[in-house]
C-alpha cells in the first residue's frame, strides 16, 4: 500500500519543525509495518504527550493520545484486554525516562509484549527545550543556561537492567538499520525497547551549536558505530548501535491467562 | 540482476519543508533545492533507486516509482 493509506492525511503537512527527526522516525515505522503486511485494525499507536507523541495523531490505526509520561500505563491496560493486537508506544526522551521513568522500568520488569520506540533528542522540545535525563553532563538547553551537570541515562543499559527482552538503539541517520530494529521489535515476544536517536534542529540544535538538520545527521553517523566494531576499540566515546538484548521470558499476558486458567480448574 | 529503474521521483511541493536531508544524502546527487526552498529532482538519470530519500524524508514527501520490470 503506498505511504498515504497509512496517515491520516487531512493532517499533513505535519506540524513538526523543518529536518524534525521525529518525521523520519513516523517514515521509518510506516515502511515497516508496510514490510510485515499487518493488518491497520490490528495495530495501536498509544502516545503520551510531548512533540513526538504526536505521532499517533498522524497514523491511521487504532491510537490513543494520553497523559504525558503515562503511555505505557494506557498501553499494558490495552494490550491485557486485547492480547492479539499490536501495541506500539512511540516516546520522546522526557516522557520515556523523566516523568514516565517509573512506568518504562516497570513495563521492563514484566515482560508485557509491547514496542517501545523512544524517539530520543535529547530535550524537551515541545516545551522550549529544557533539559532532560538523556541530555547528559555538558549539554546547553533552556534550563541549562551554563550547561547541564546531570549525568545521563543509557536508554539500552537502563532497559535491559530492568529486564526489557529486546534492546536495541539506531538512529534517524541510520533509517534501514532503524527499520530492521523496529521490524524485530515488533515481531518479538515481549517488551522490546528500541532507542531511535533523534534530531531536534529547533532546540538541541541551536542551543548545542550542532547546526541544522543535516548536520546533526552527519553527527549521528561519525558519532555512532555498530556494536562491537573495531572503530570502538579505538574512540570508547562513540555510542554502540545495534541489537543489546534479545532473549526469551515467559511474557505477562500469556503469564496472566495460566494463572486464571490455573484458578479456574477447581470450580 | 536487471539495473532498476526510477519511472518517476515526485515531491510533494506542499509537505517538503527544505530541510536538505535528501539533497544532502542522495548517493547520485539526483536533487536539489528550488528558488522556494523546495527539494526537486534535476538528474533523475542518475538516480539508483535506493529509496533513501524517500525513507529519510521527515515530512514524508518523496515518492519513488520504480519501472516494472521487462519480461
Ligand atoms: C503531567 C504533565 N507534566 C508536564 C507537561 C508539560 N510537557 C509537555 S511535553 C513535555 C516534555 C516533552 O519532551 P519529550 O518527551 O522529550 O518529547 P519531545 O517534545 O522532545 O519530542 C512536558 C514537560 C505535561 N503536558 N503534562
Ligand atoms: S521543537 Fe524539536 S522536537 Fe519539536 S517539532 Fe521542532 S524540531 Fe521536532
Ligand atoms: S528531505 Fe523531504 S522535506 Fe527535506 S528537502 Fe527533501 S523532500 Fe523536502
Ligand atoms: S532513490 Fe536513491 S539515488 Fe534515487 S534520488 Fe533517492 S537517494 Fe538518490
């Protein structure tokens, strides 16, 4: 099907910046569920709040549109009463791992099988760009006038400490490779977590002295490298791309109908 | 393996923004922007069909059409 029988298209052009990652990341996923064949009714986007959250709005499949930082809540409620759909949770850094901290580690923990993409930029930019737990040590951002001294979170690491069964991370640069982690995501059994770094020219950009759209691409691609290259041998500080986790554990609805099953055998 | 070949490259003048990312990393160097900031196709001969353009595009404006196959 081409690319318009998935958007609703009364709502373009989006209302997303000029080079916004955020639209490459709604590209990228399209391709992908064009790829497997899934059927639209048998798909939903839940969002939270935040520039990227706005991405359910532009998919025509079932979506929710929800509380910021709350996505996950909405999407275990979701998928427990409807276990054959496909629930898929796209997220900005703010809303993943500031205010929805709490509900991505324990998403994690159960092993729910929902797809996690954290379109992460580094900022809040729906707000103005204040600082978020993935900006790290150094960074410029409204809130960080004379830079930020919080050290940041490892999206892969805290995921797969907290027991997410598919990890992964690529980048807007990236886009095939982005696809074929998405695609595995989705397909795997579980909670699968895919990082998706992203561009915010408008906010990270200018406050980072990182230049427009383009250069923030170029940036990703010589600041990154498949995991386990040699290149990180020799520059520790490049940033691993590629699968982390990939592994097989009972998952919490399949979990959940035994126990009922199992309670319901003496009556 | 026959060459694949692009039939059309349209952009959707409305959508495109002018970011500059498919200019930019197009392989063949197949686009460029117009005097309205808008990306356009100026050597579609060139063009491989890798569809990377249409996939980075964040305002999802390129559509590649490929030229079936000859039997
Ligand atoms: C409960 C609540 N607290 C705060 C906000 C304000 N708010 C809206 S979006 C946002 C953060 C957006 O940043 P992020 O999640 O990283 O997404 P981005 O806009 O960068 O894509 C905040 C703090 C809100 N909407 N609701
Ligand atoms: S403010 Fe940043 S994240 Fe929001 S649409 Fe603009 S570029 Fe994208
Ligand atoms: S990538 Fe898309 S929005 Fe950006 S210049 Fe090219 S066609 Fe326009
Ligand atoms: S399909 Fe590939 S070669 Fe053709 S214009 Fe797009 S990026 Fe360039």
């Amino acid at each position: 099907m081409p690319v318009k029988d998935y958007i609703r298209e009364r709502f373009f052009p989006h209302i997303w910046c000029s080079g916004c990652g955020h639209g490459t990341v709604l590209n990228v996923l399209i391709r992908v569920i064009e790829r497997l064949g899934l059927n639209k009714s048998d798909i939903v986007i839940v969002s939270g709040i935040g520039c990227s959250s706005r991405i359910a709005g532009y998919l025509d499949f079932h979506t929710m549109h929800t509380l910021h930082g709350r996505a996950l809540a909405f999407a275990t409620g979701i998928k427990l009463n409807r276990p054959e759909l496909n629930v898929i949770v796209p997220m900005g850094d703010g809303d993943a791992l500031a205010i929805g901290g709490n509900h991505f580690i324990h998403a994690a923990r159960r092993n729910i099988d929902i797809t996690a993409i954290v379109m992460n930029n580094r900022i809040y930019g729906m707000t103005g760009g204040q600082y978020s737990p993935l900006s790290g040590y150094g960074i410029f951002a409204s809130t960080a006038p004379y830079s930020s001294v919080d050290q940041s979170f490892d999206v892969a690491e805290l995921a797969a400490a907290a027991g997410a069964t598919f990890v992964a991370r690529s980048t807007t640069y990236h886009v095939n490779e982005a696809a074929q982690m998405i695609q595995k995501a989705i397909l795997h059994k579980g909670f699968s977590v895919v990082e998706i770094m992203s561009q915010c020219p408008t906010y990270f950009g200018r406050k980072n002295r990182q230049g427009d759209a383009v250069d923030m691409l170029k940036y990703m691609r010589d600041t990154t490298t498949p995991i386990g290259s040699g290149a990180k041998g020799q520059n520790p500080e490049l940033i691993e791309r590629g699968v982390f986790v990939n592994k097989e554990l009972p998952e919490y609805c399949s979990a959940y109908d035994e126990v009922i099953r199992h309670a319901m055998e003496g009556r | 393996m026959p060459k694949r070949r692009l039939k059309e490259l349209c952009i959707n003048k409305e959508w495109c923004k002018g970011c500059g990312i498919c200019i930019e990393f197009c392989p063949k160097g197949v686009l460029e922007l117009d005097t309205q900031d808008k990306a356009v196709p100026v050597r579609n001969e060139d063009c491989v069909v890798c569809r990377l353009c249409e996939m980075l595009c964040p305002d999802l404006a390129i559509d590649i059409v490929e030229e079936e196959e000859a039997e």
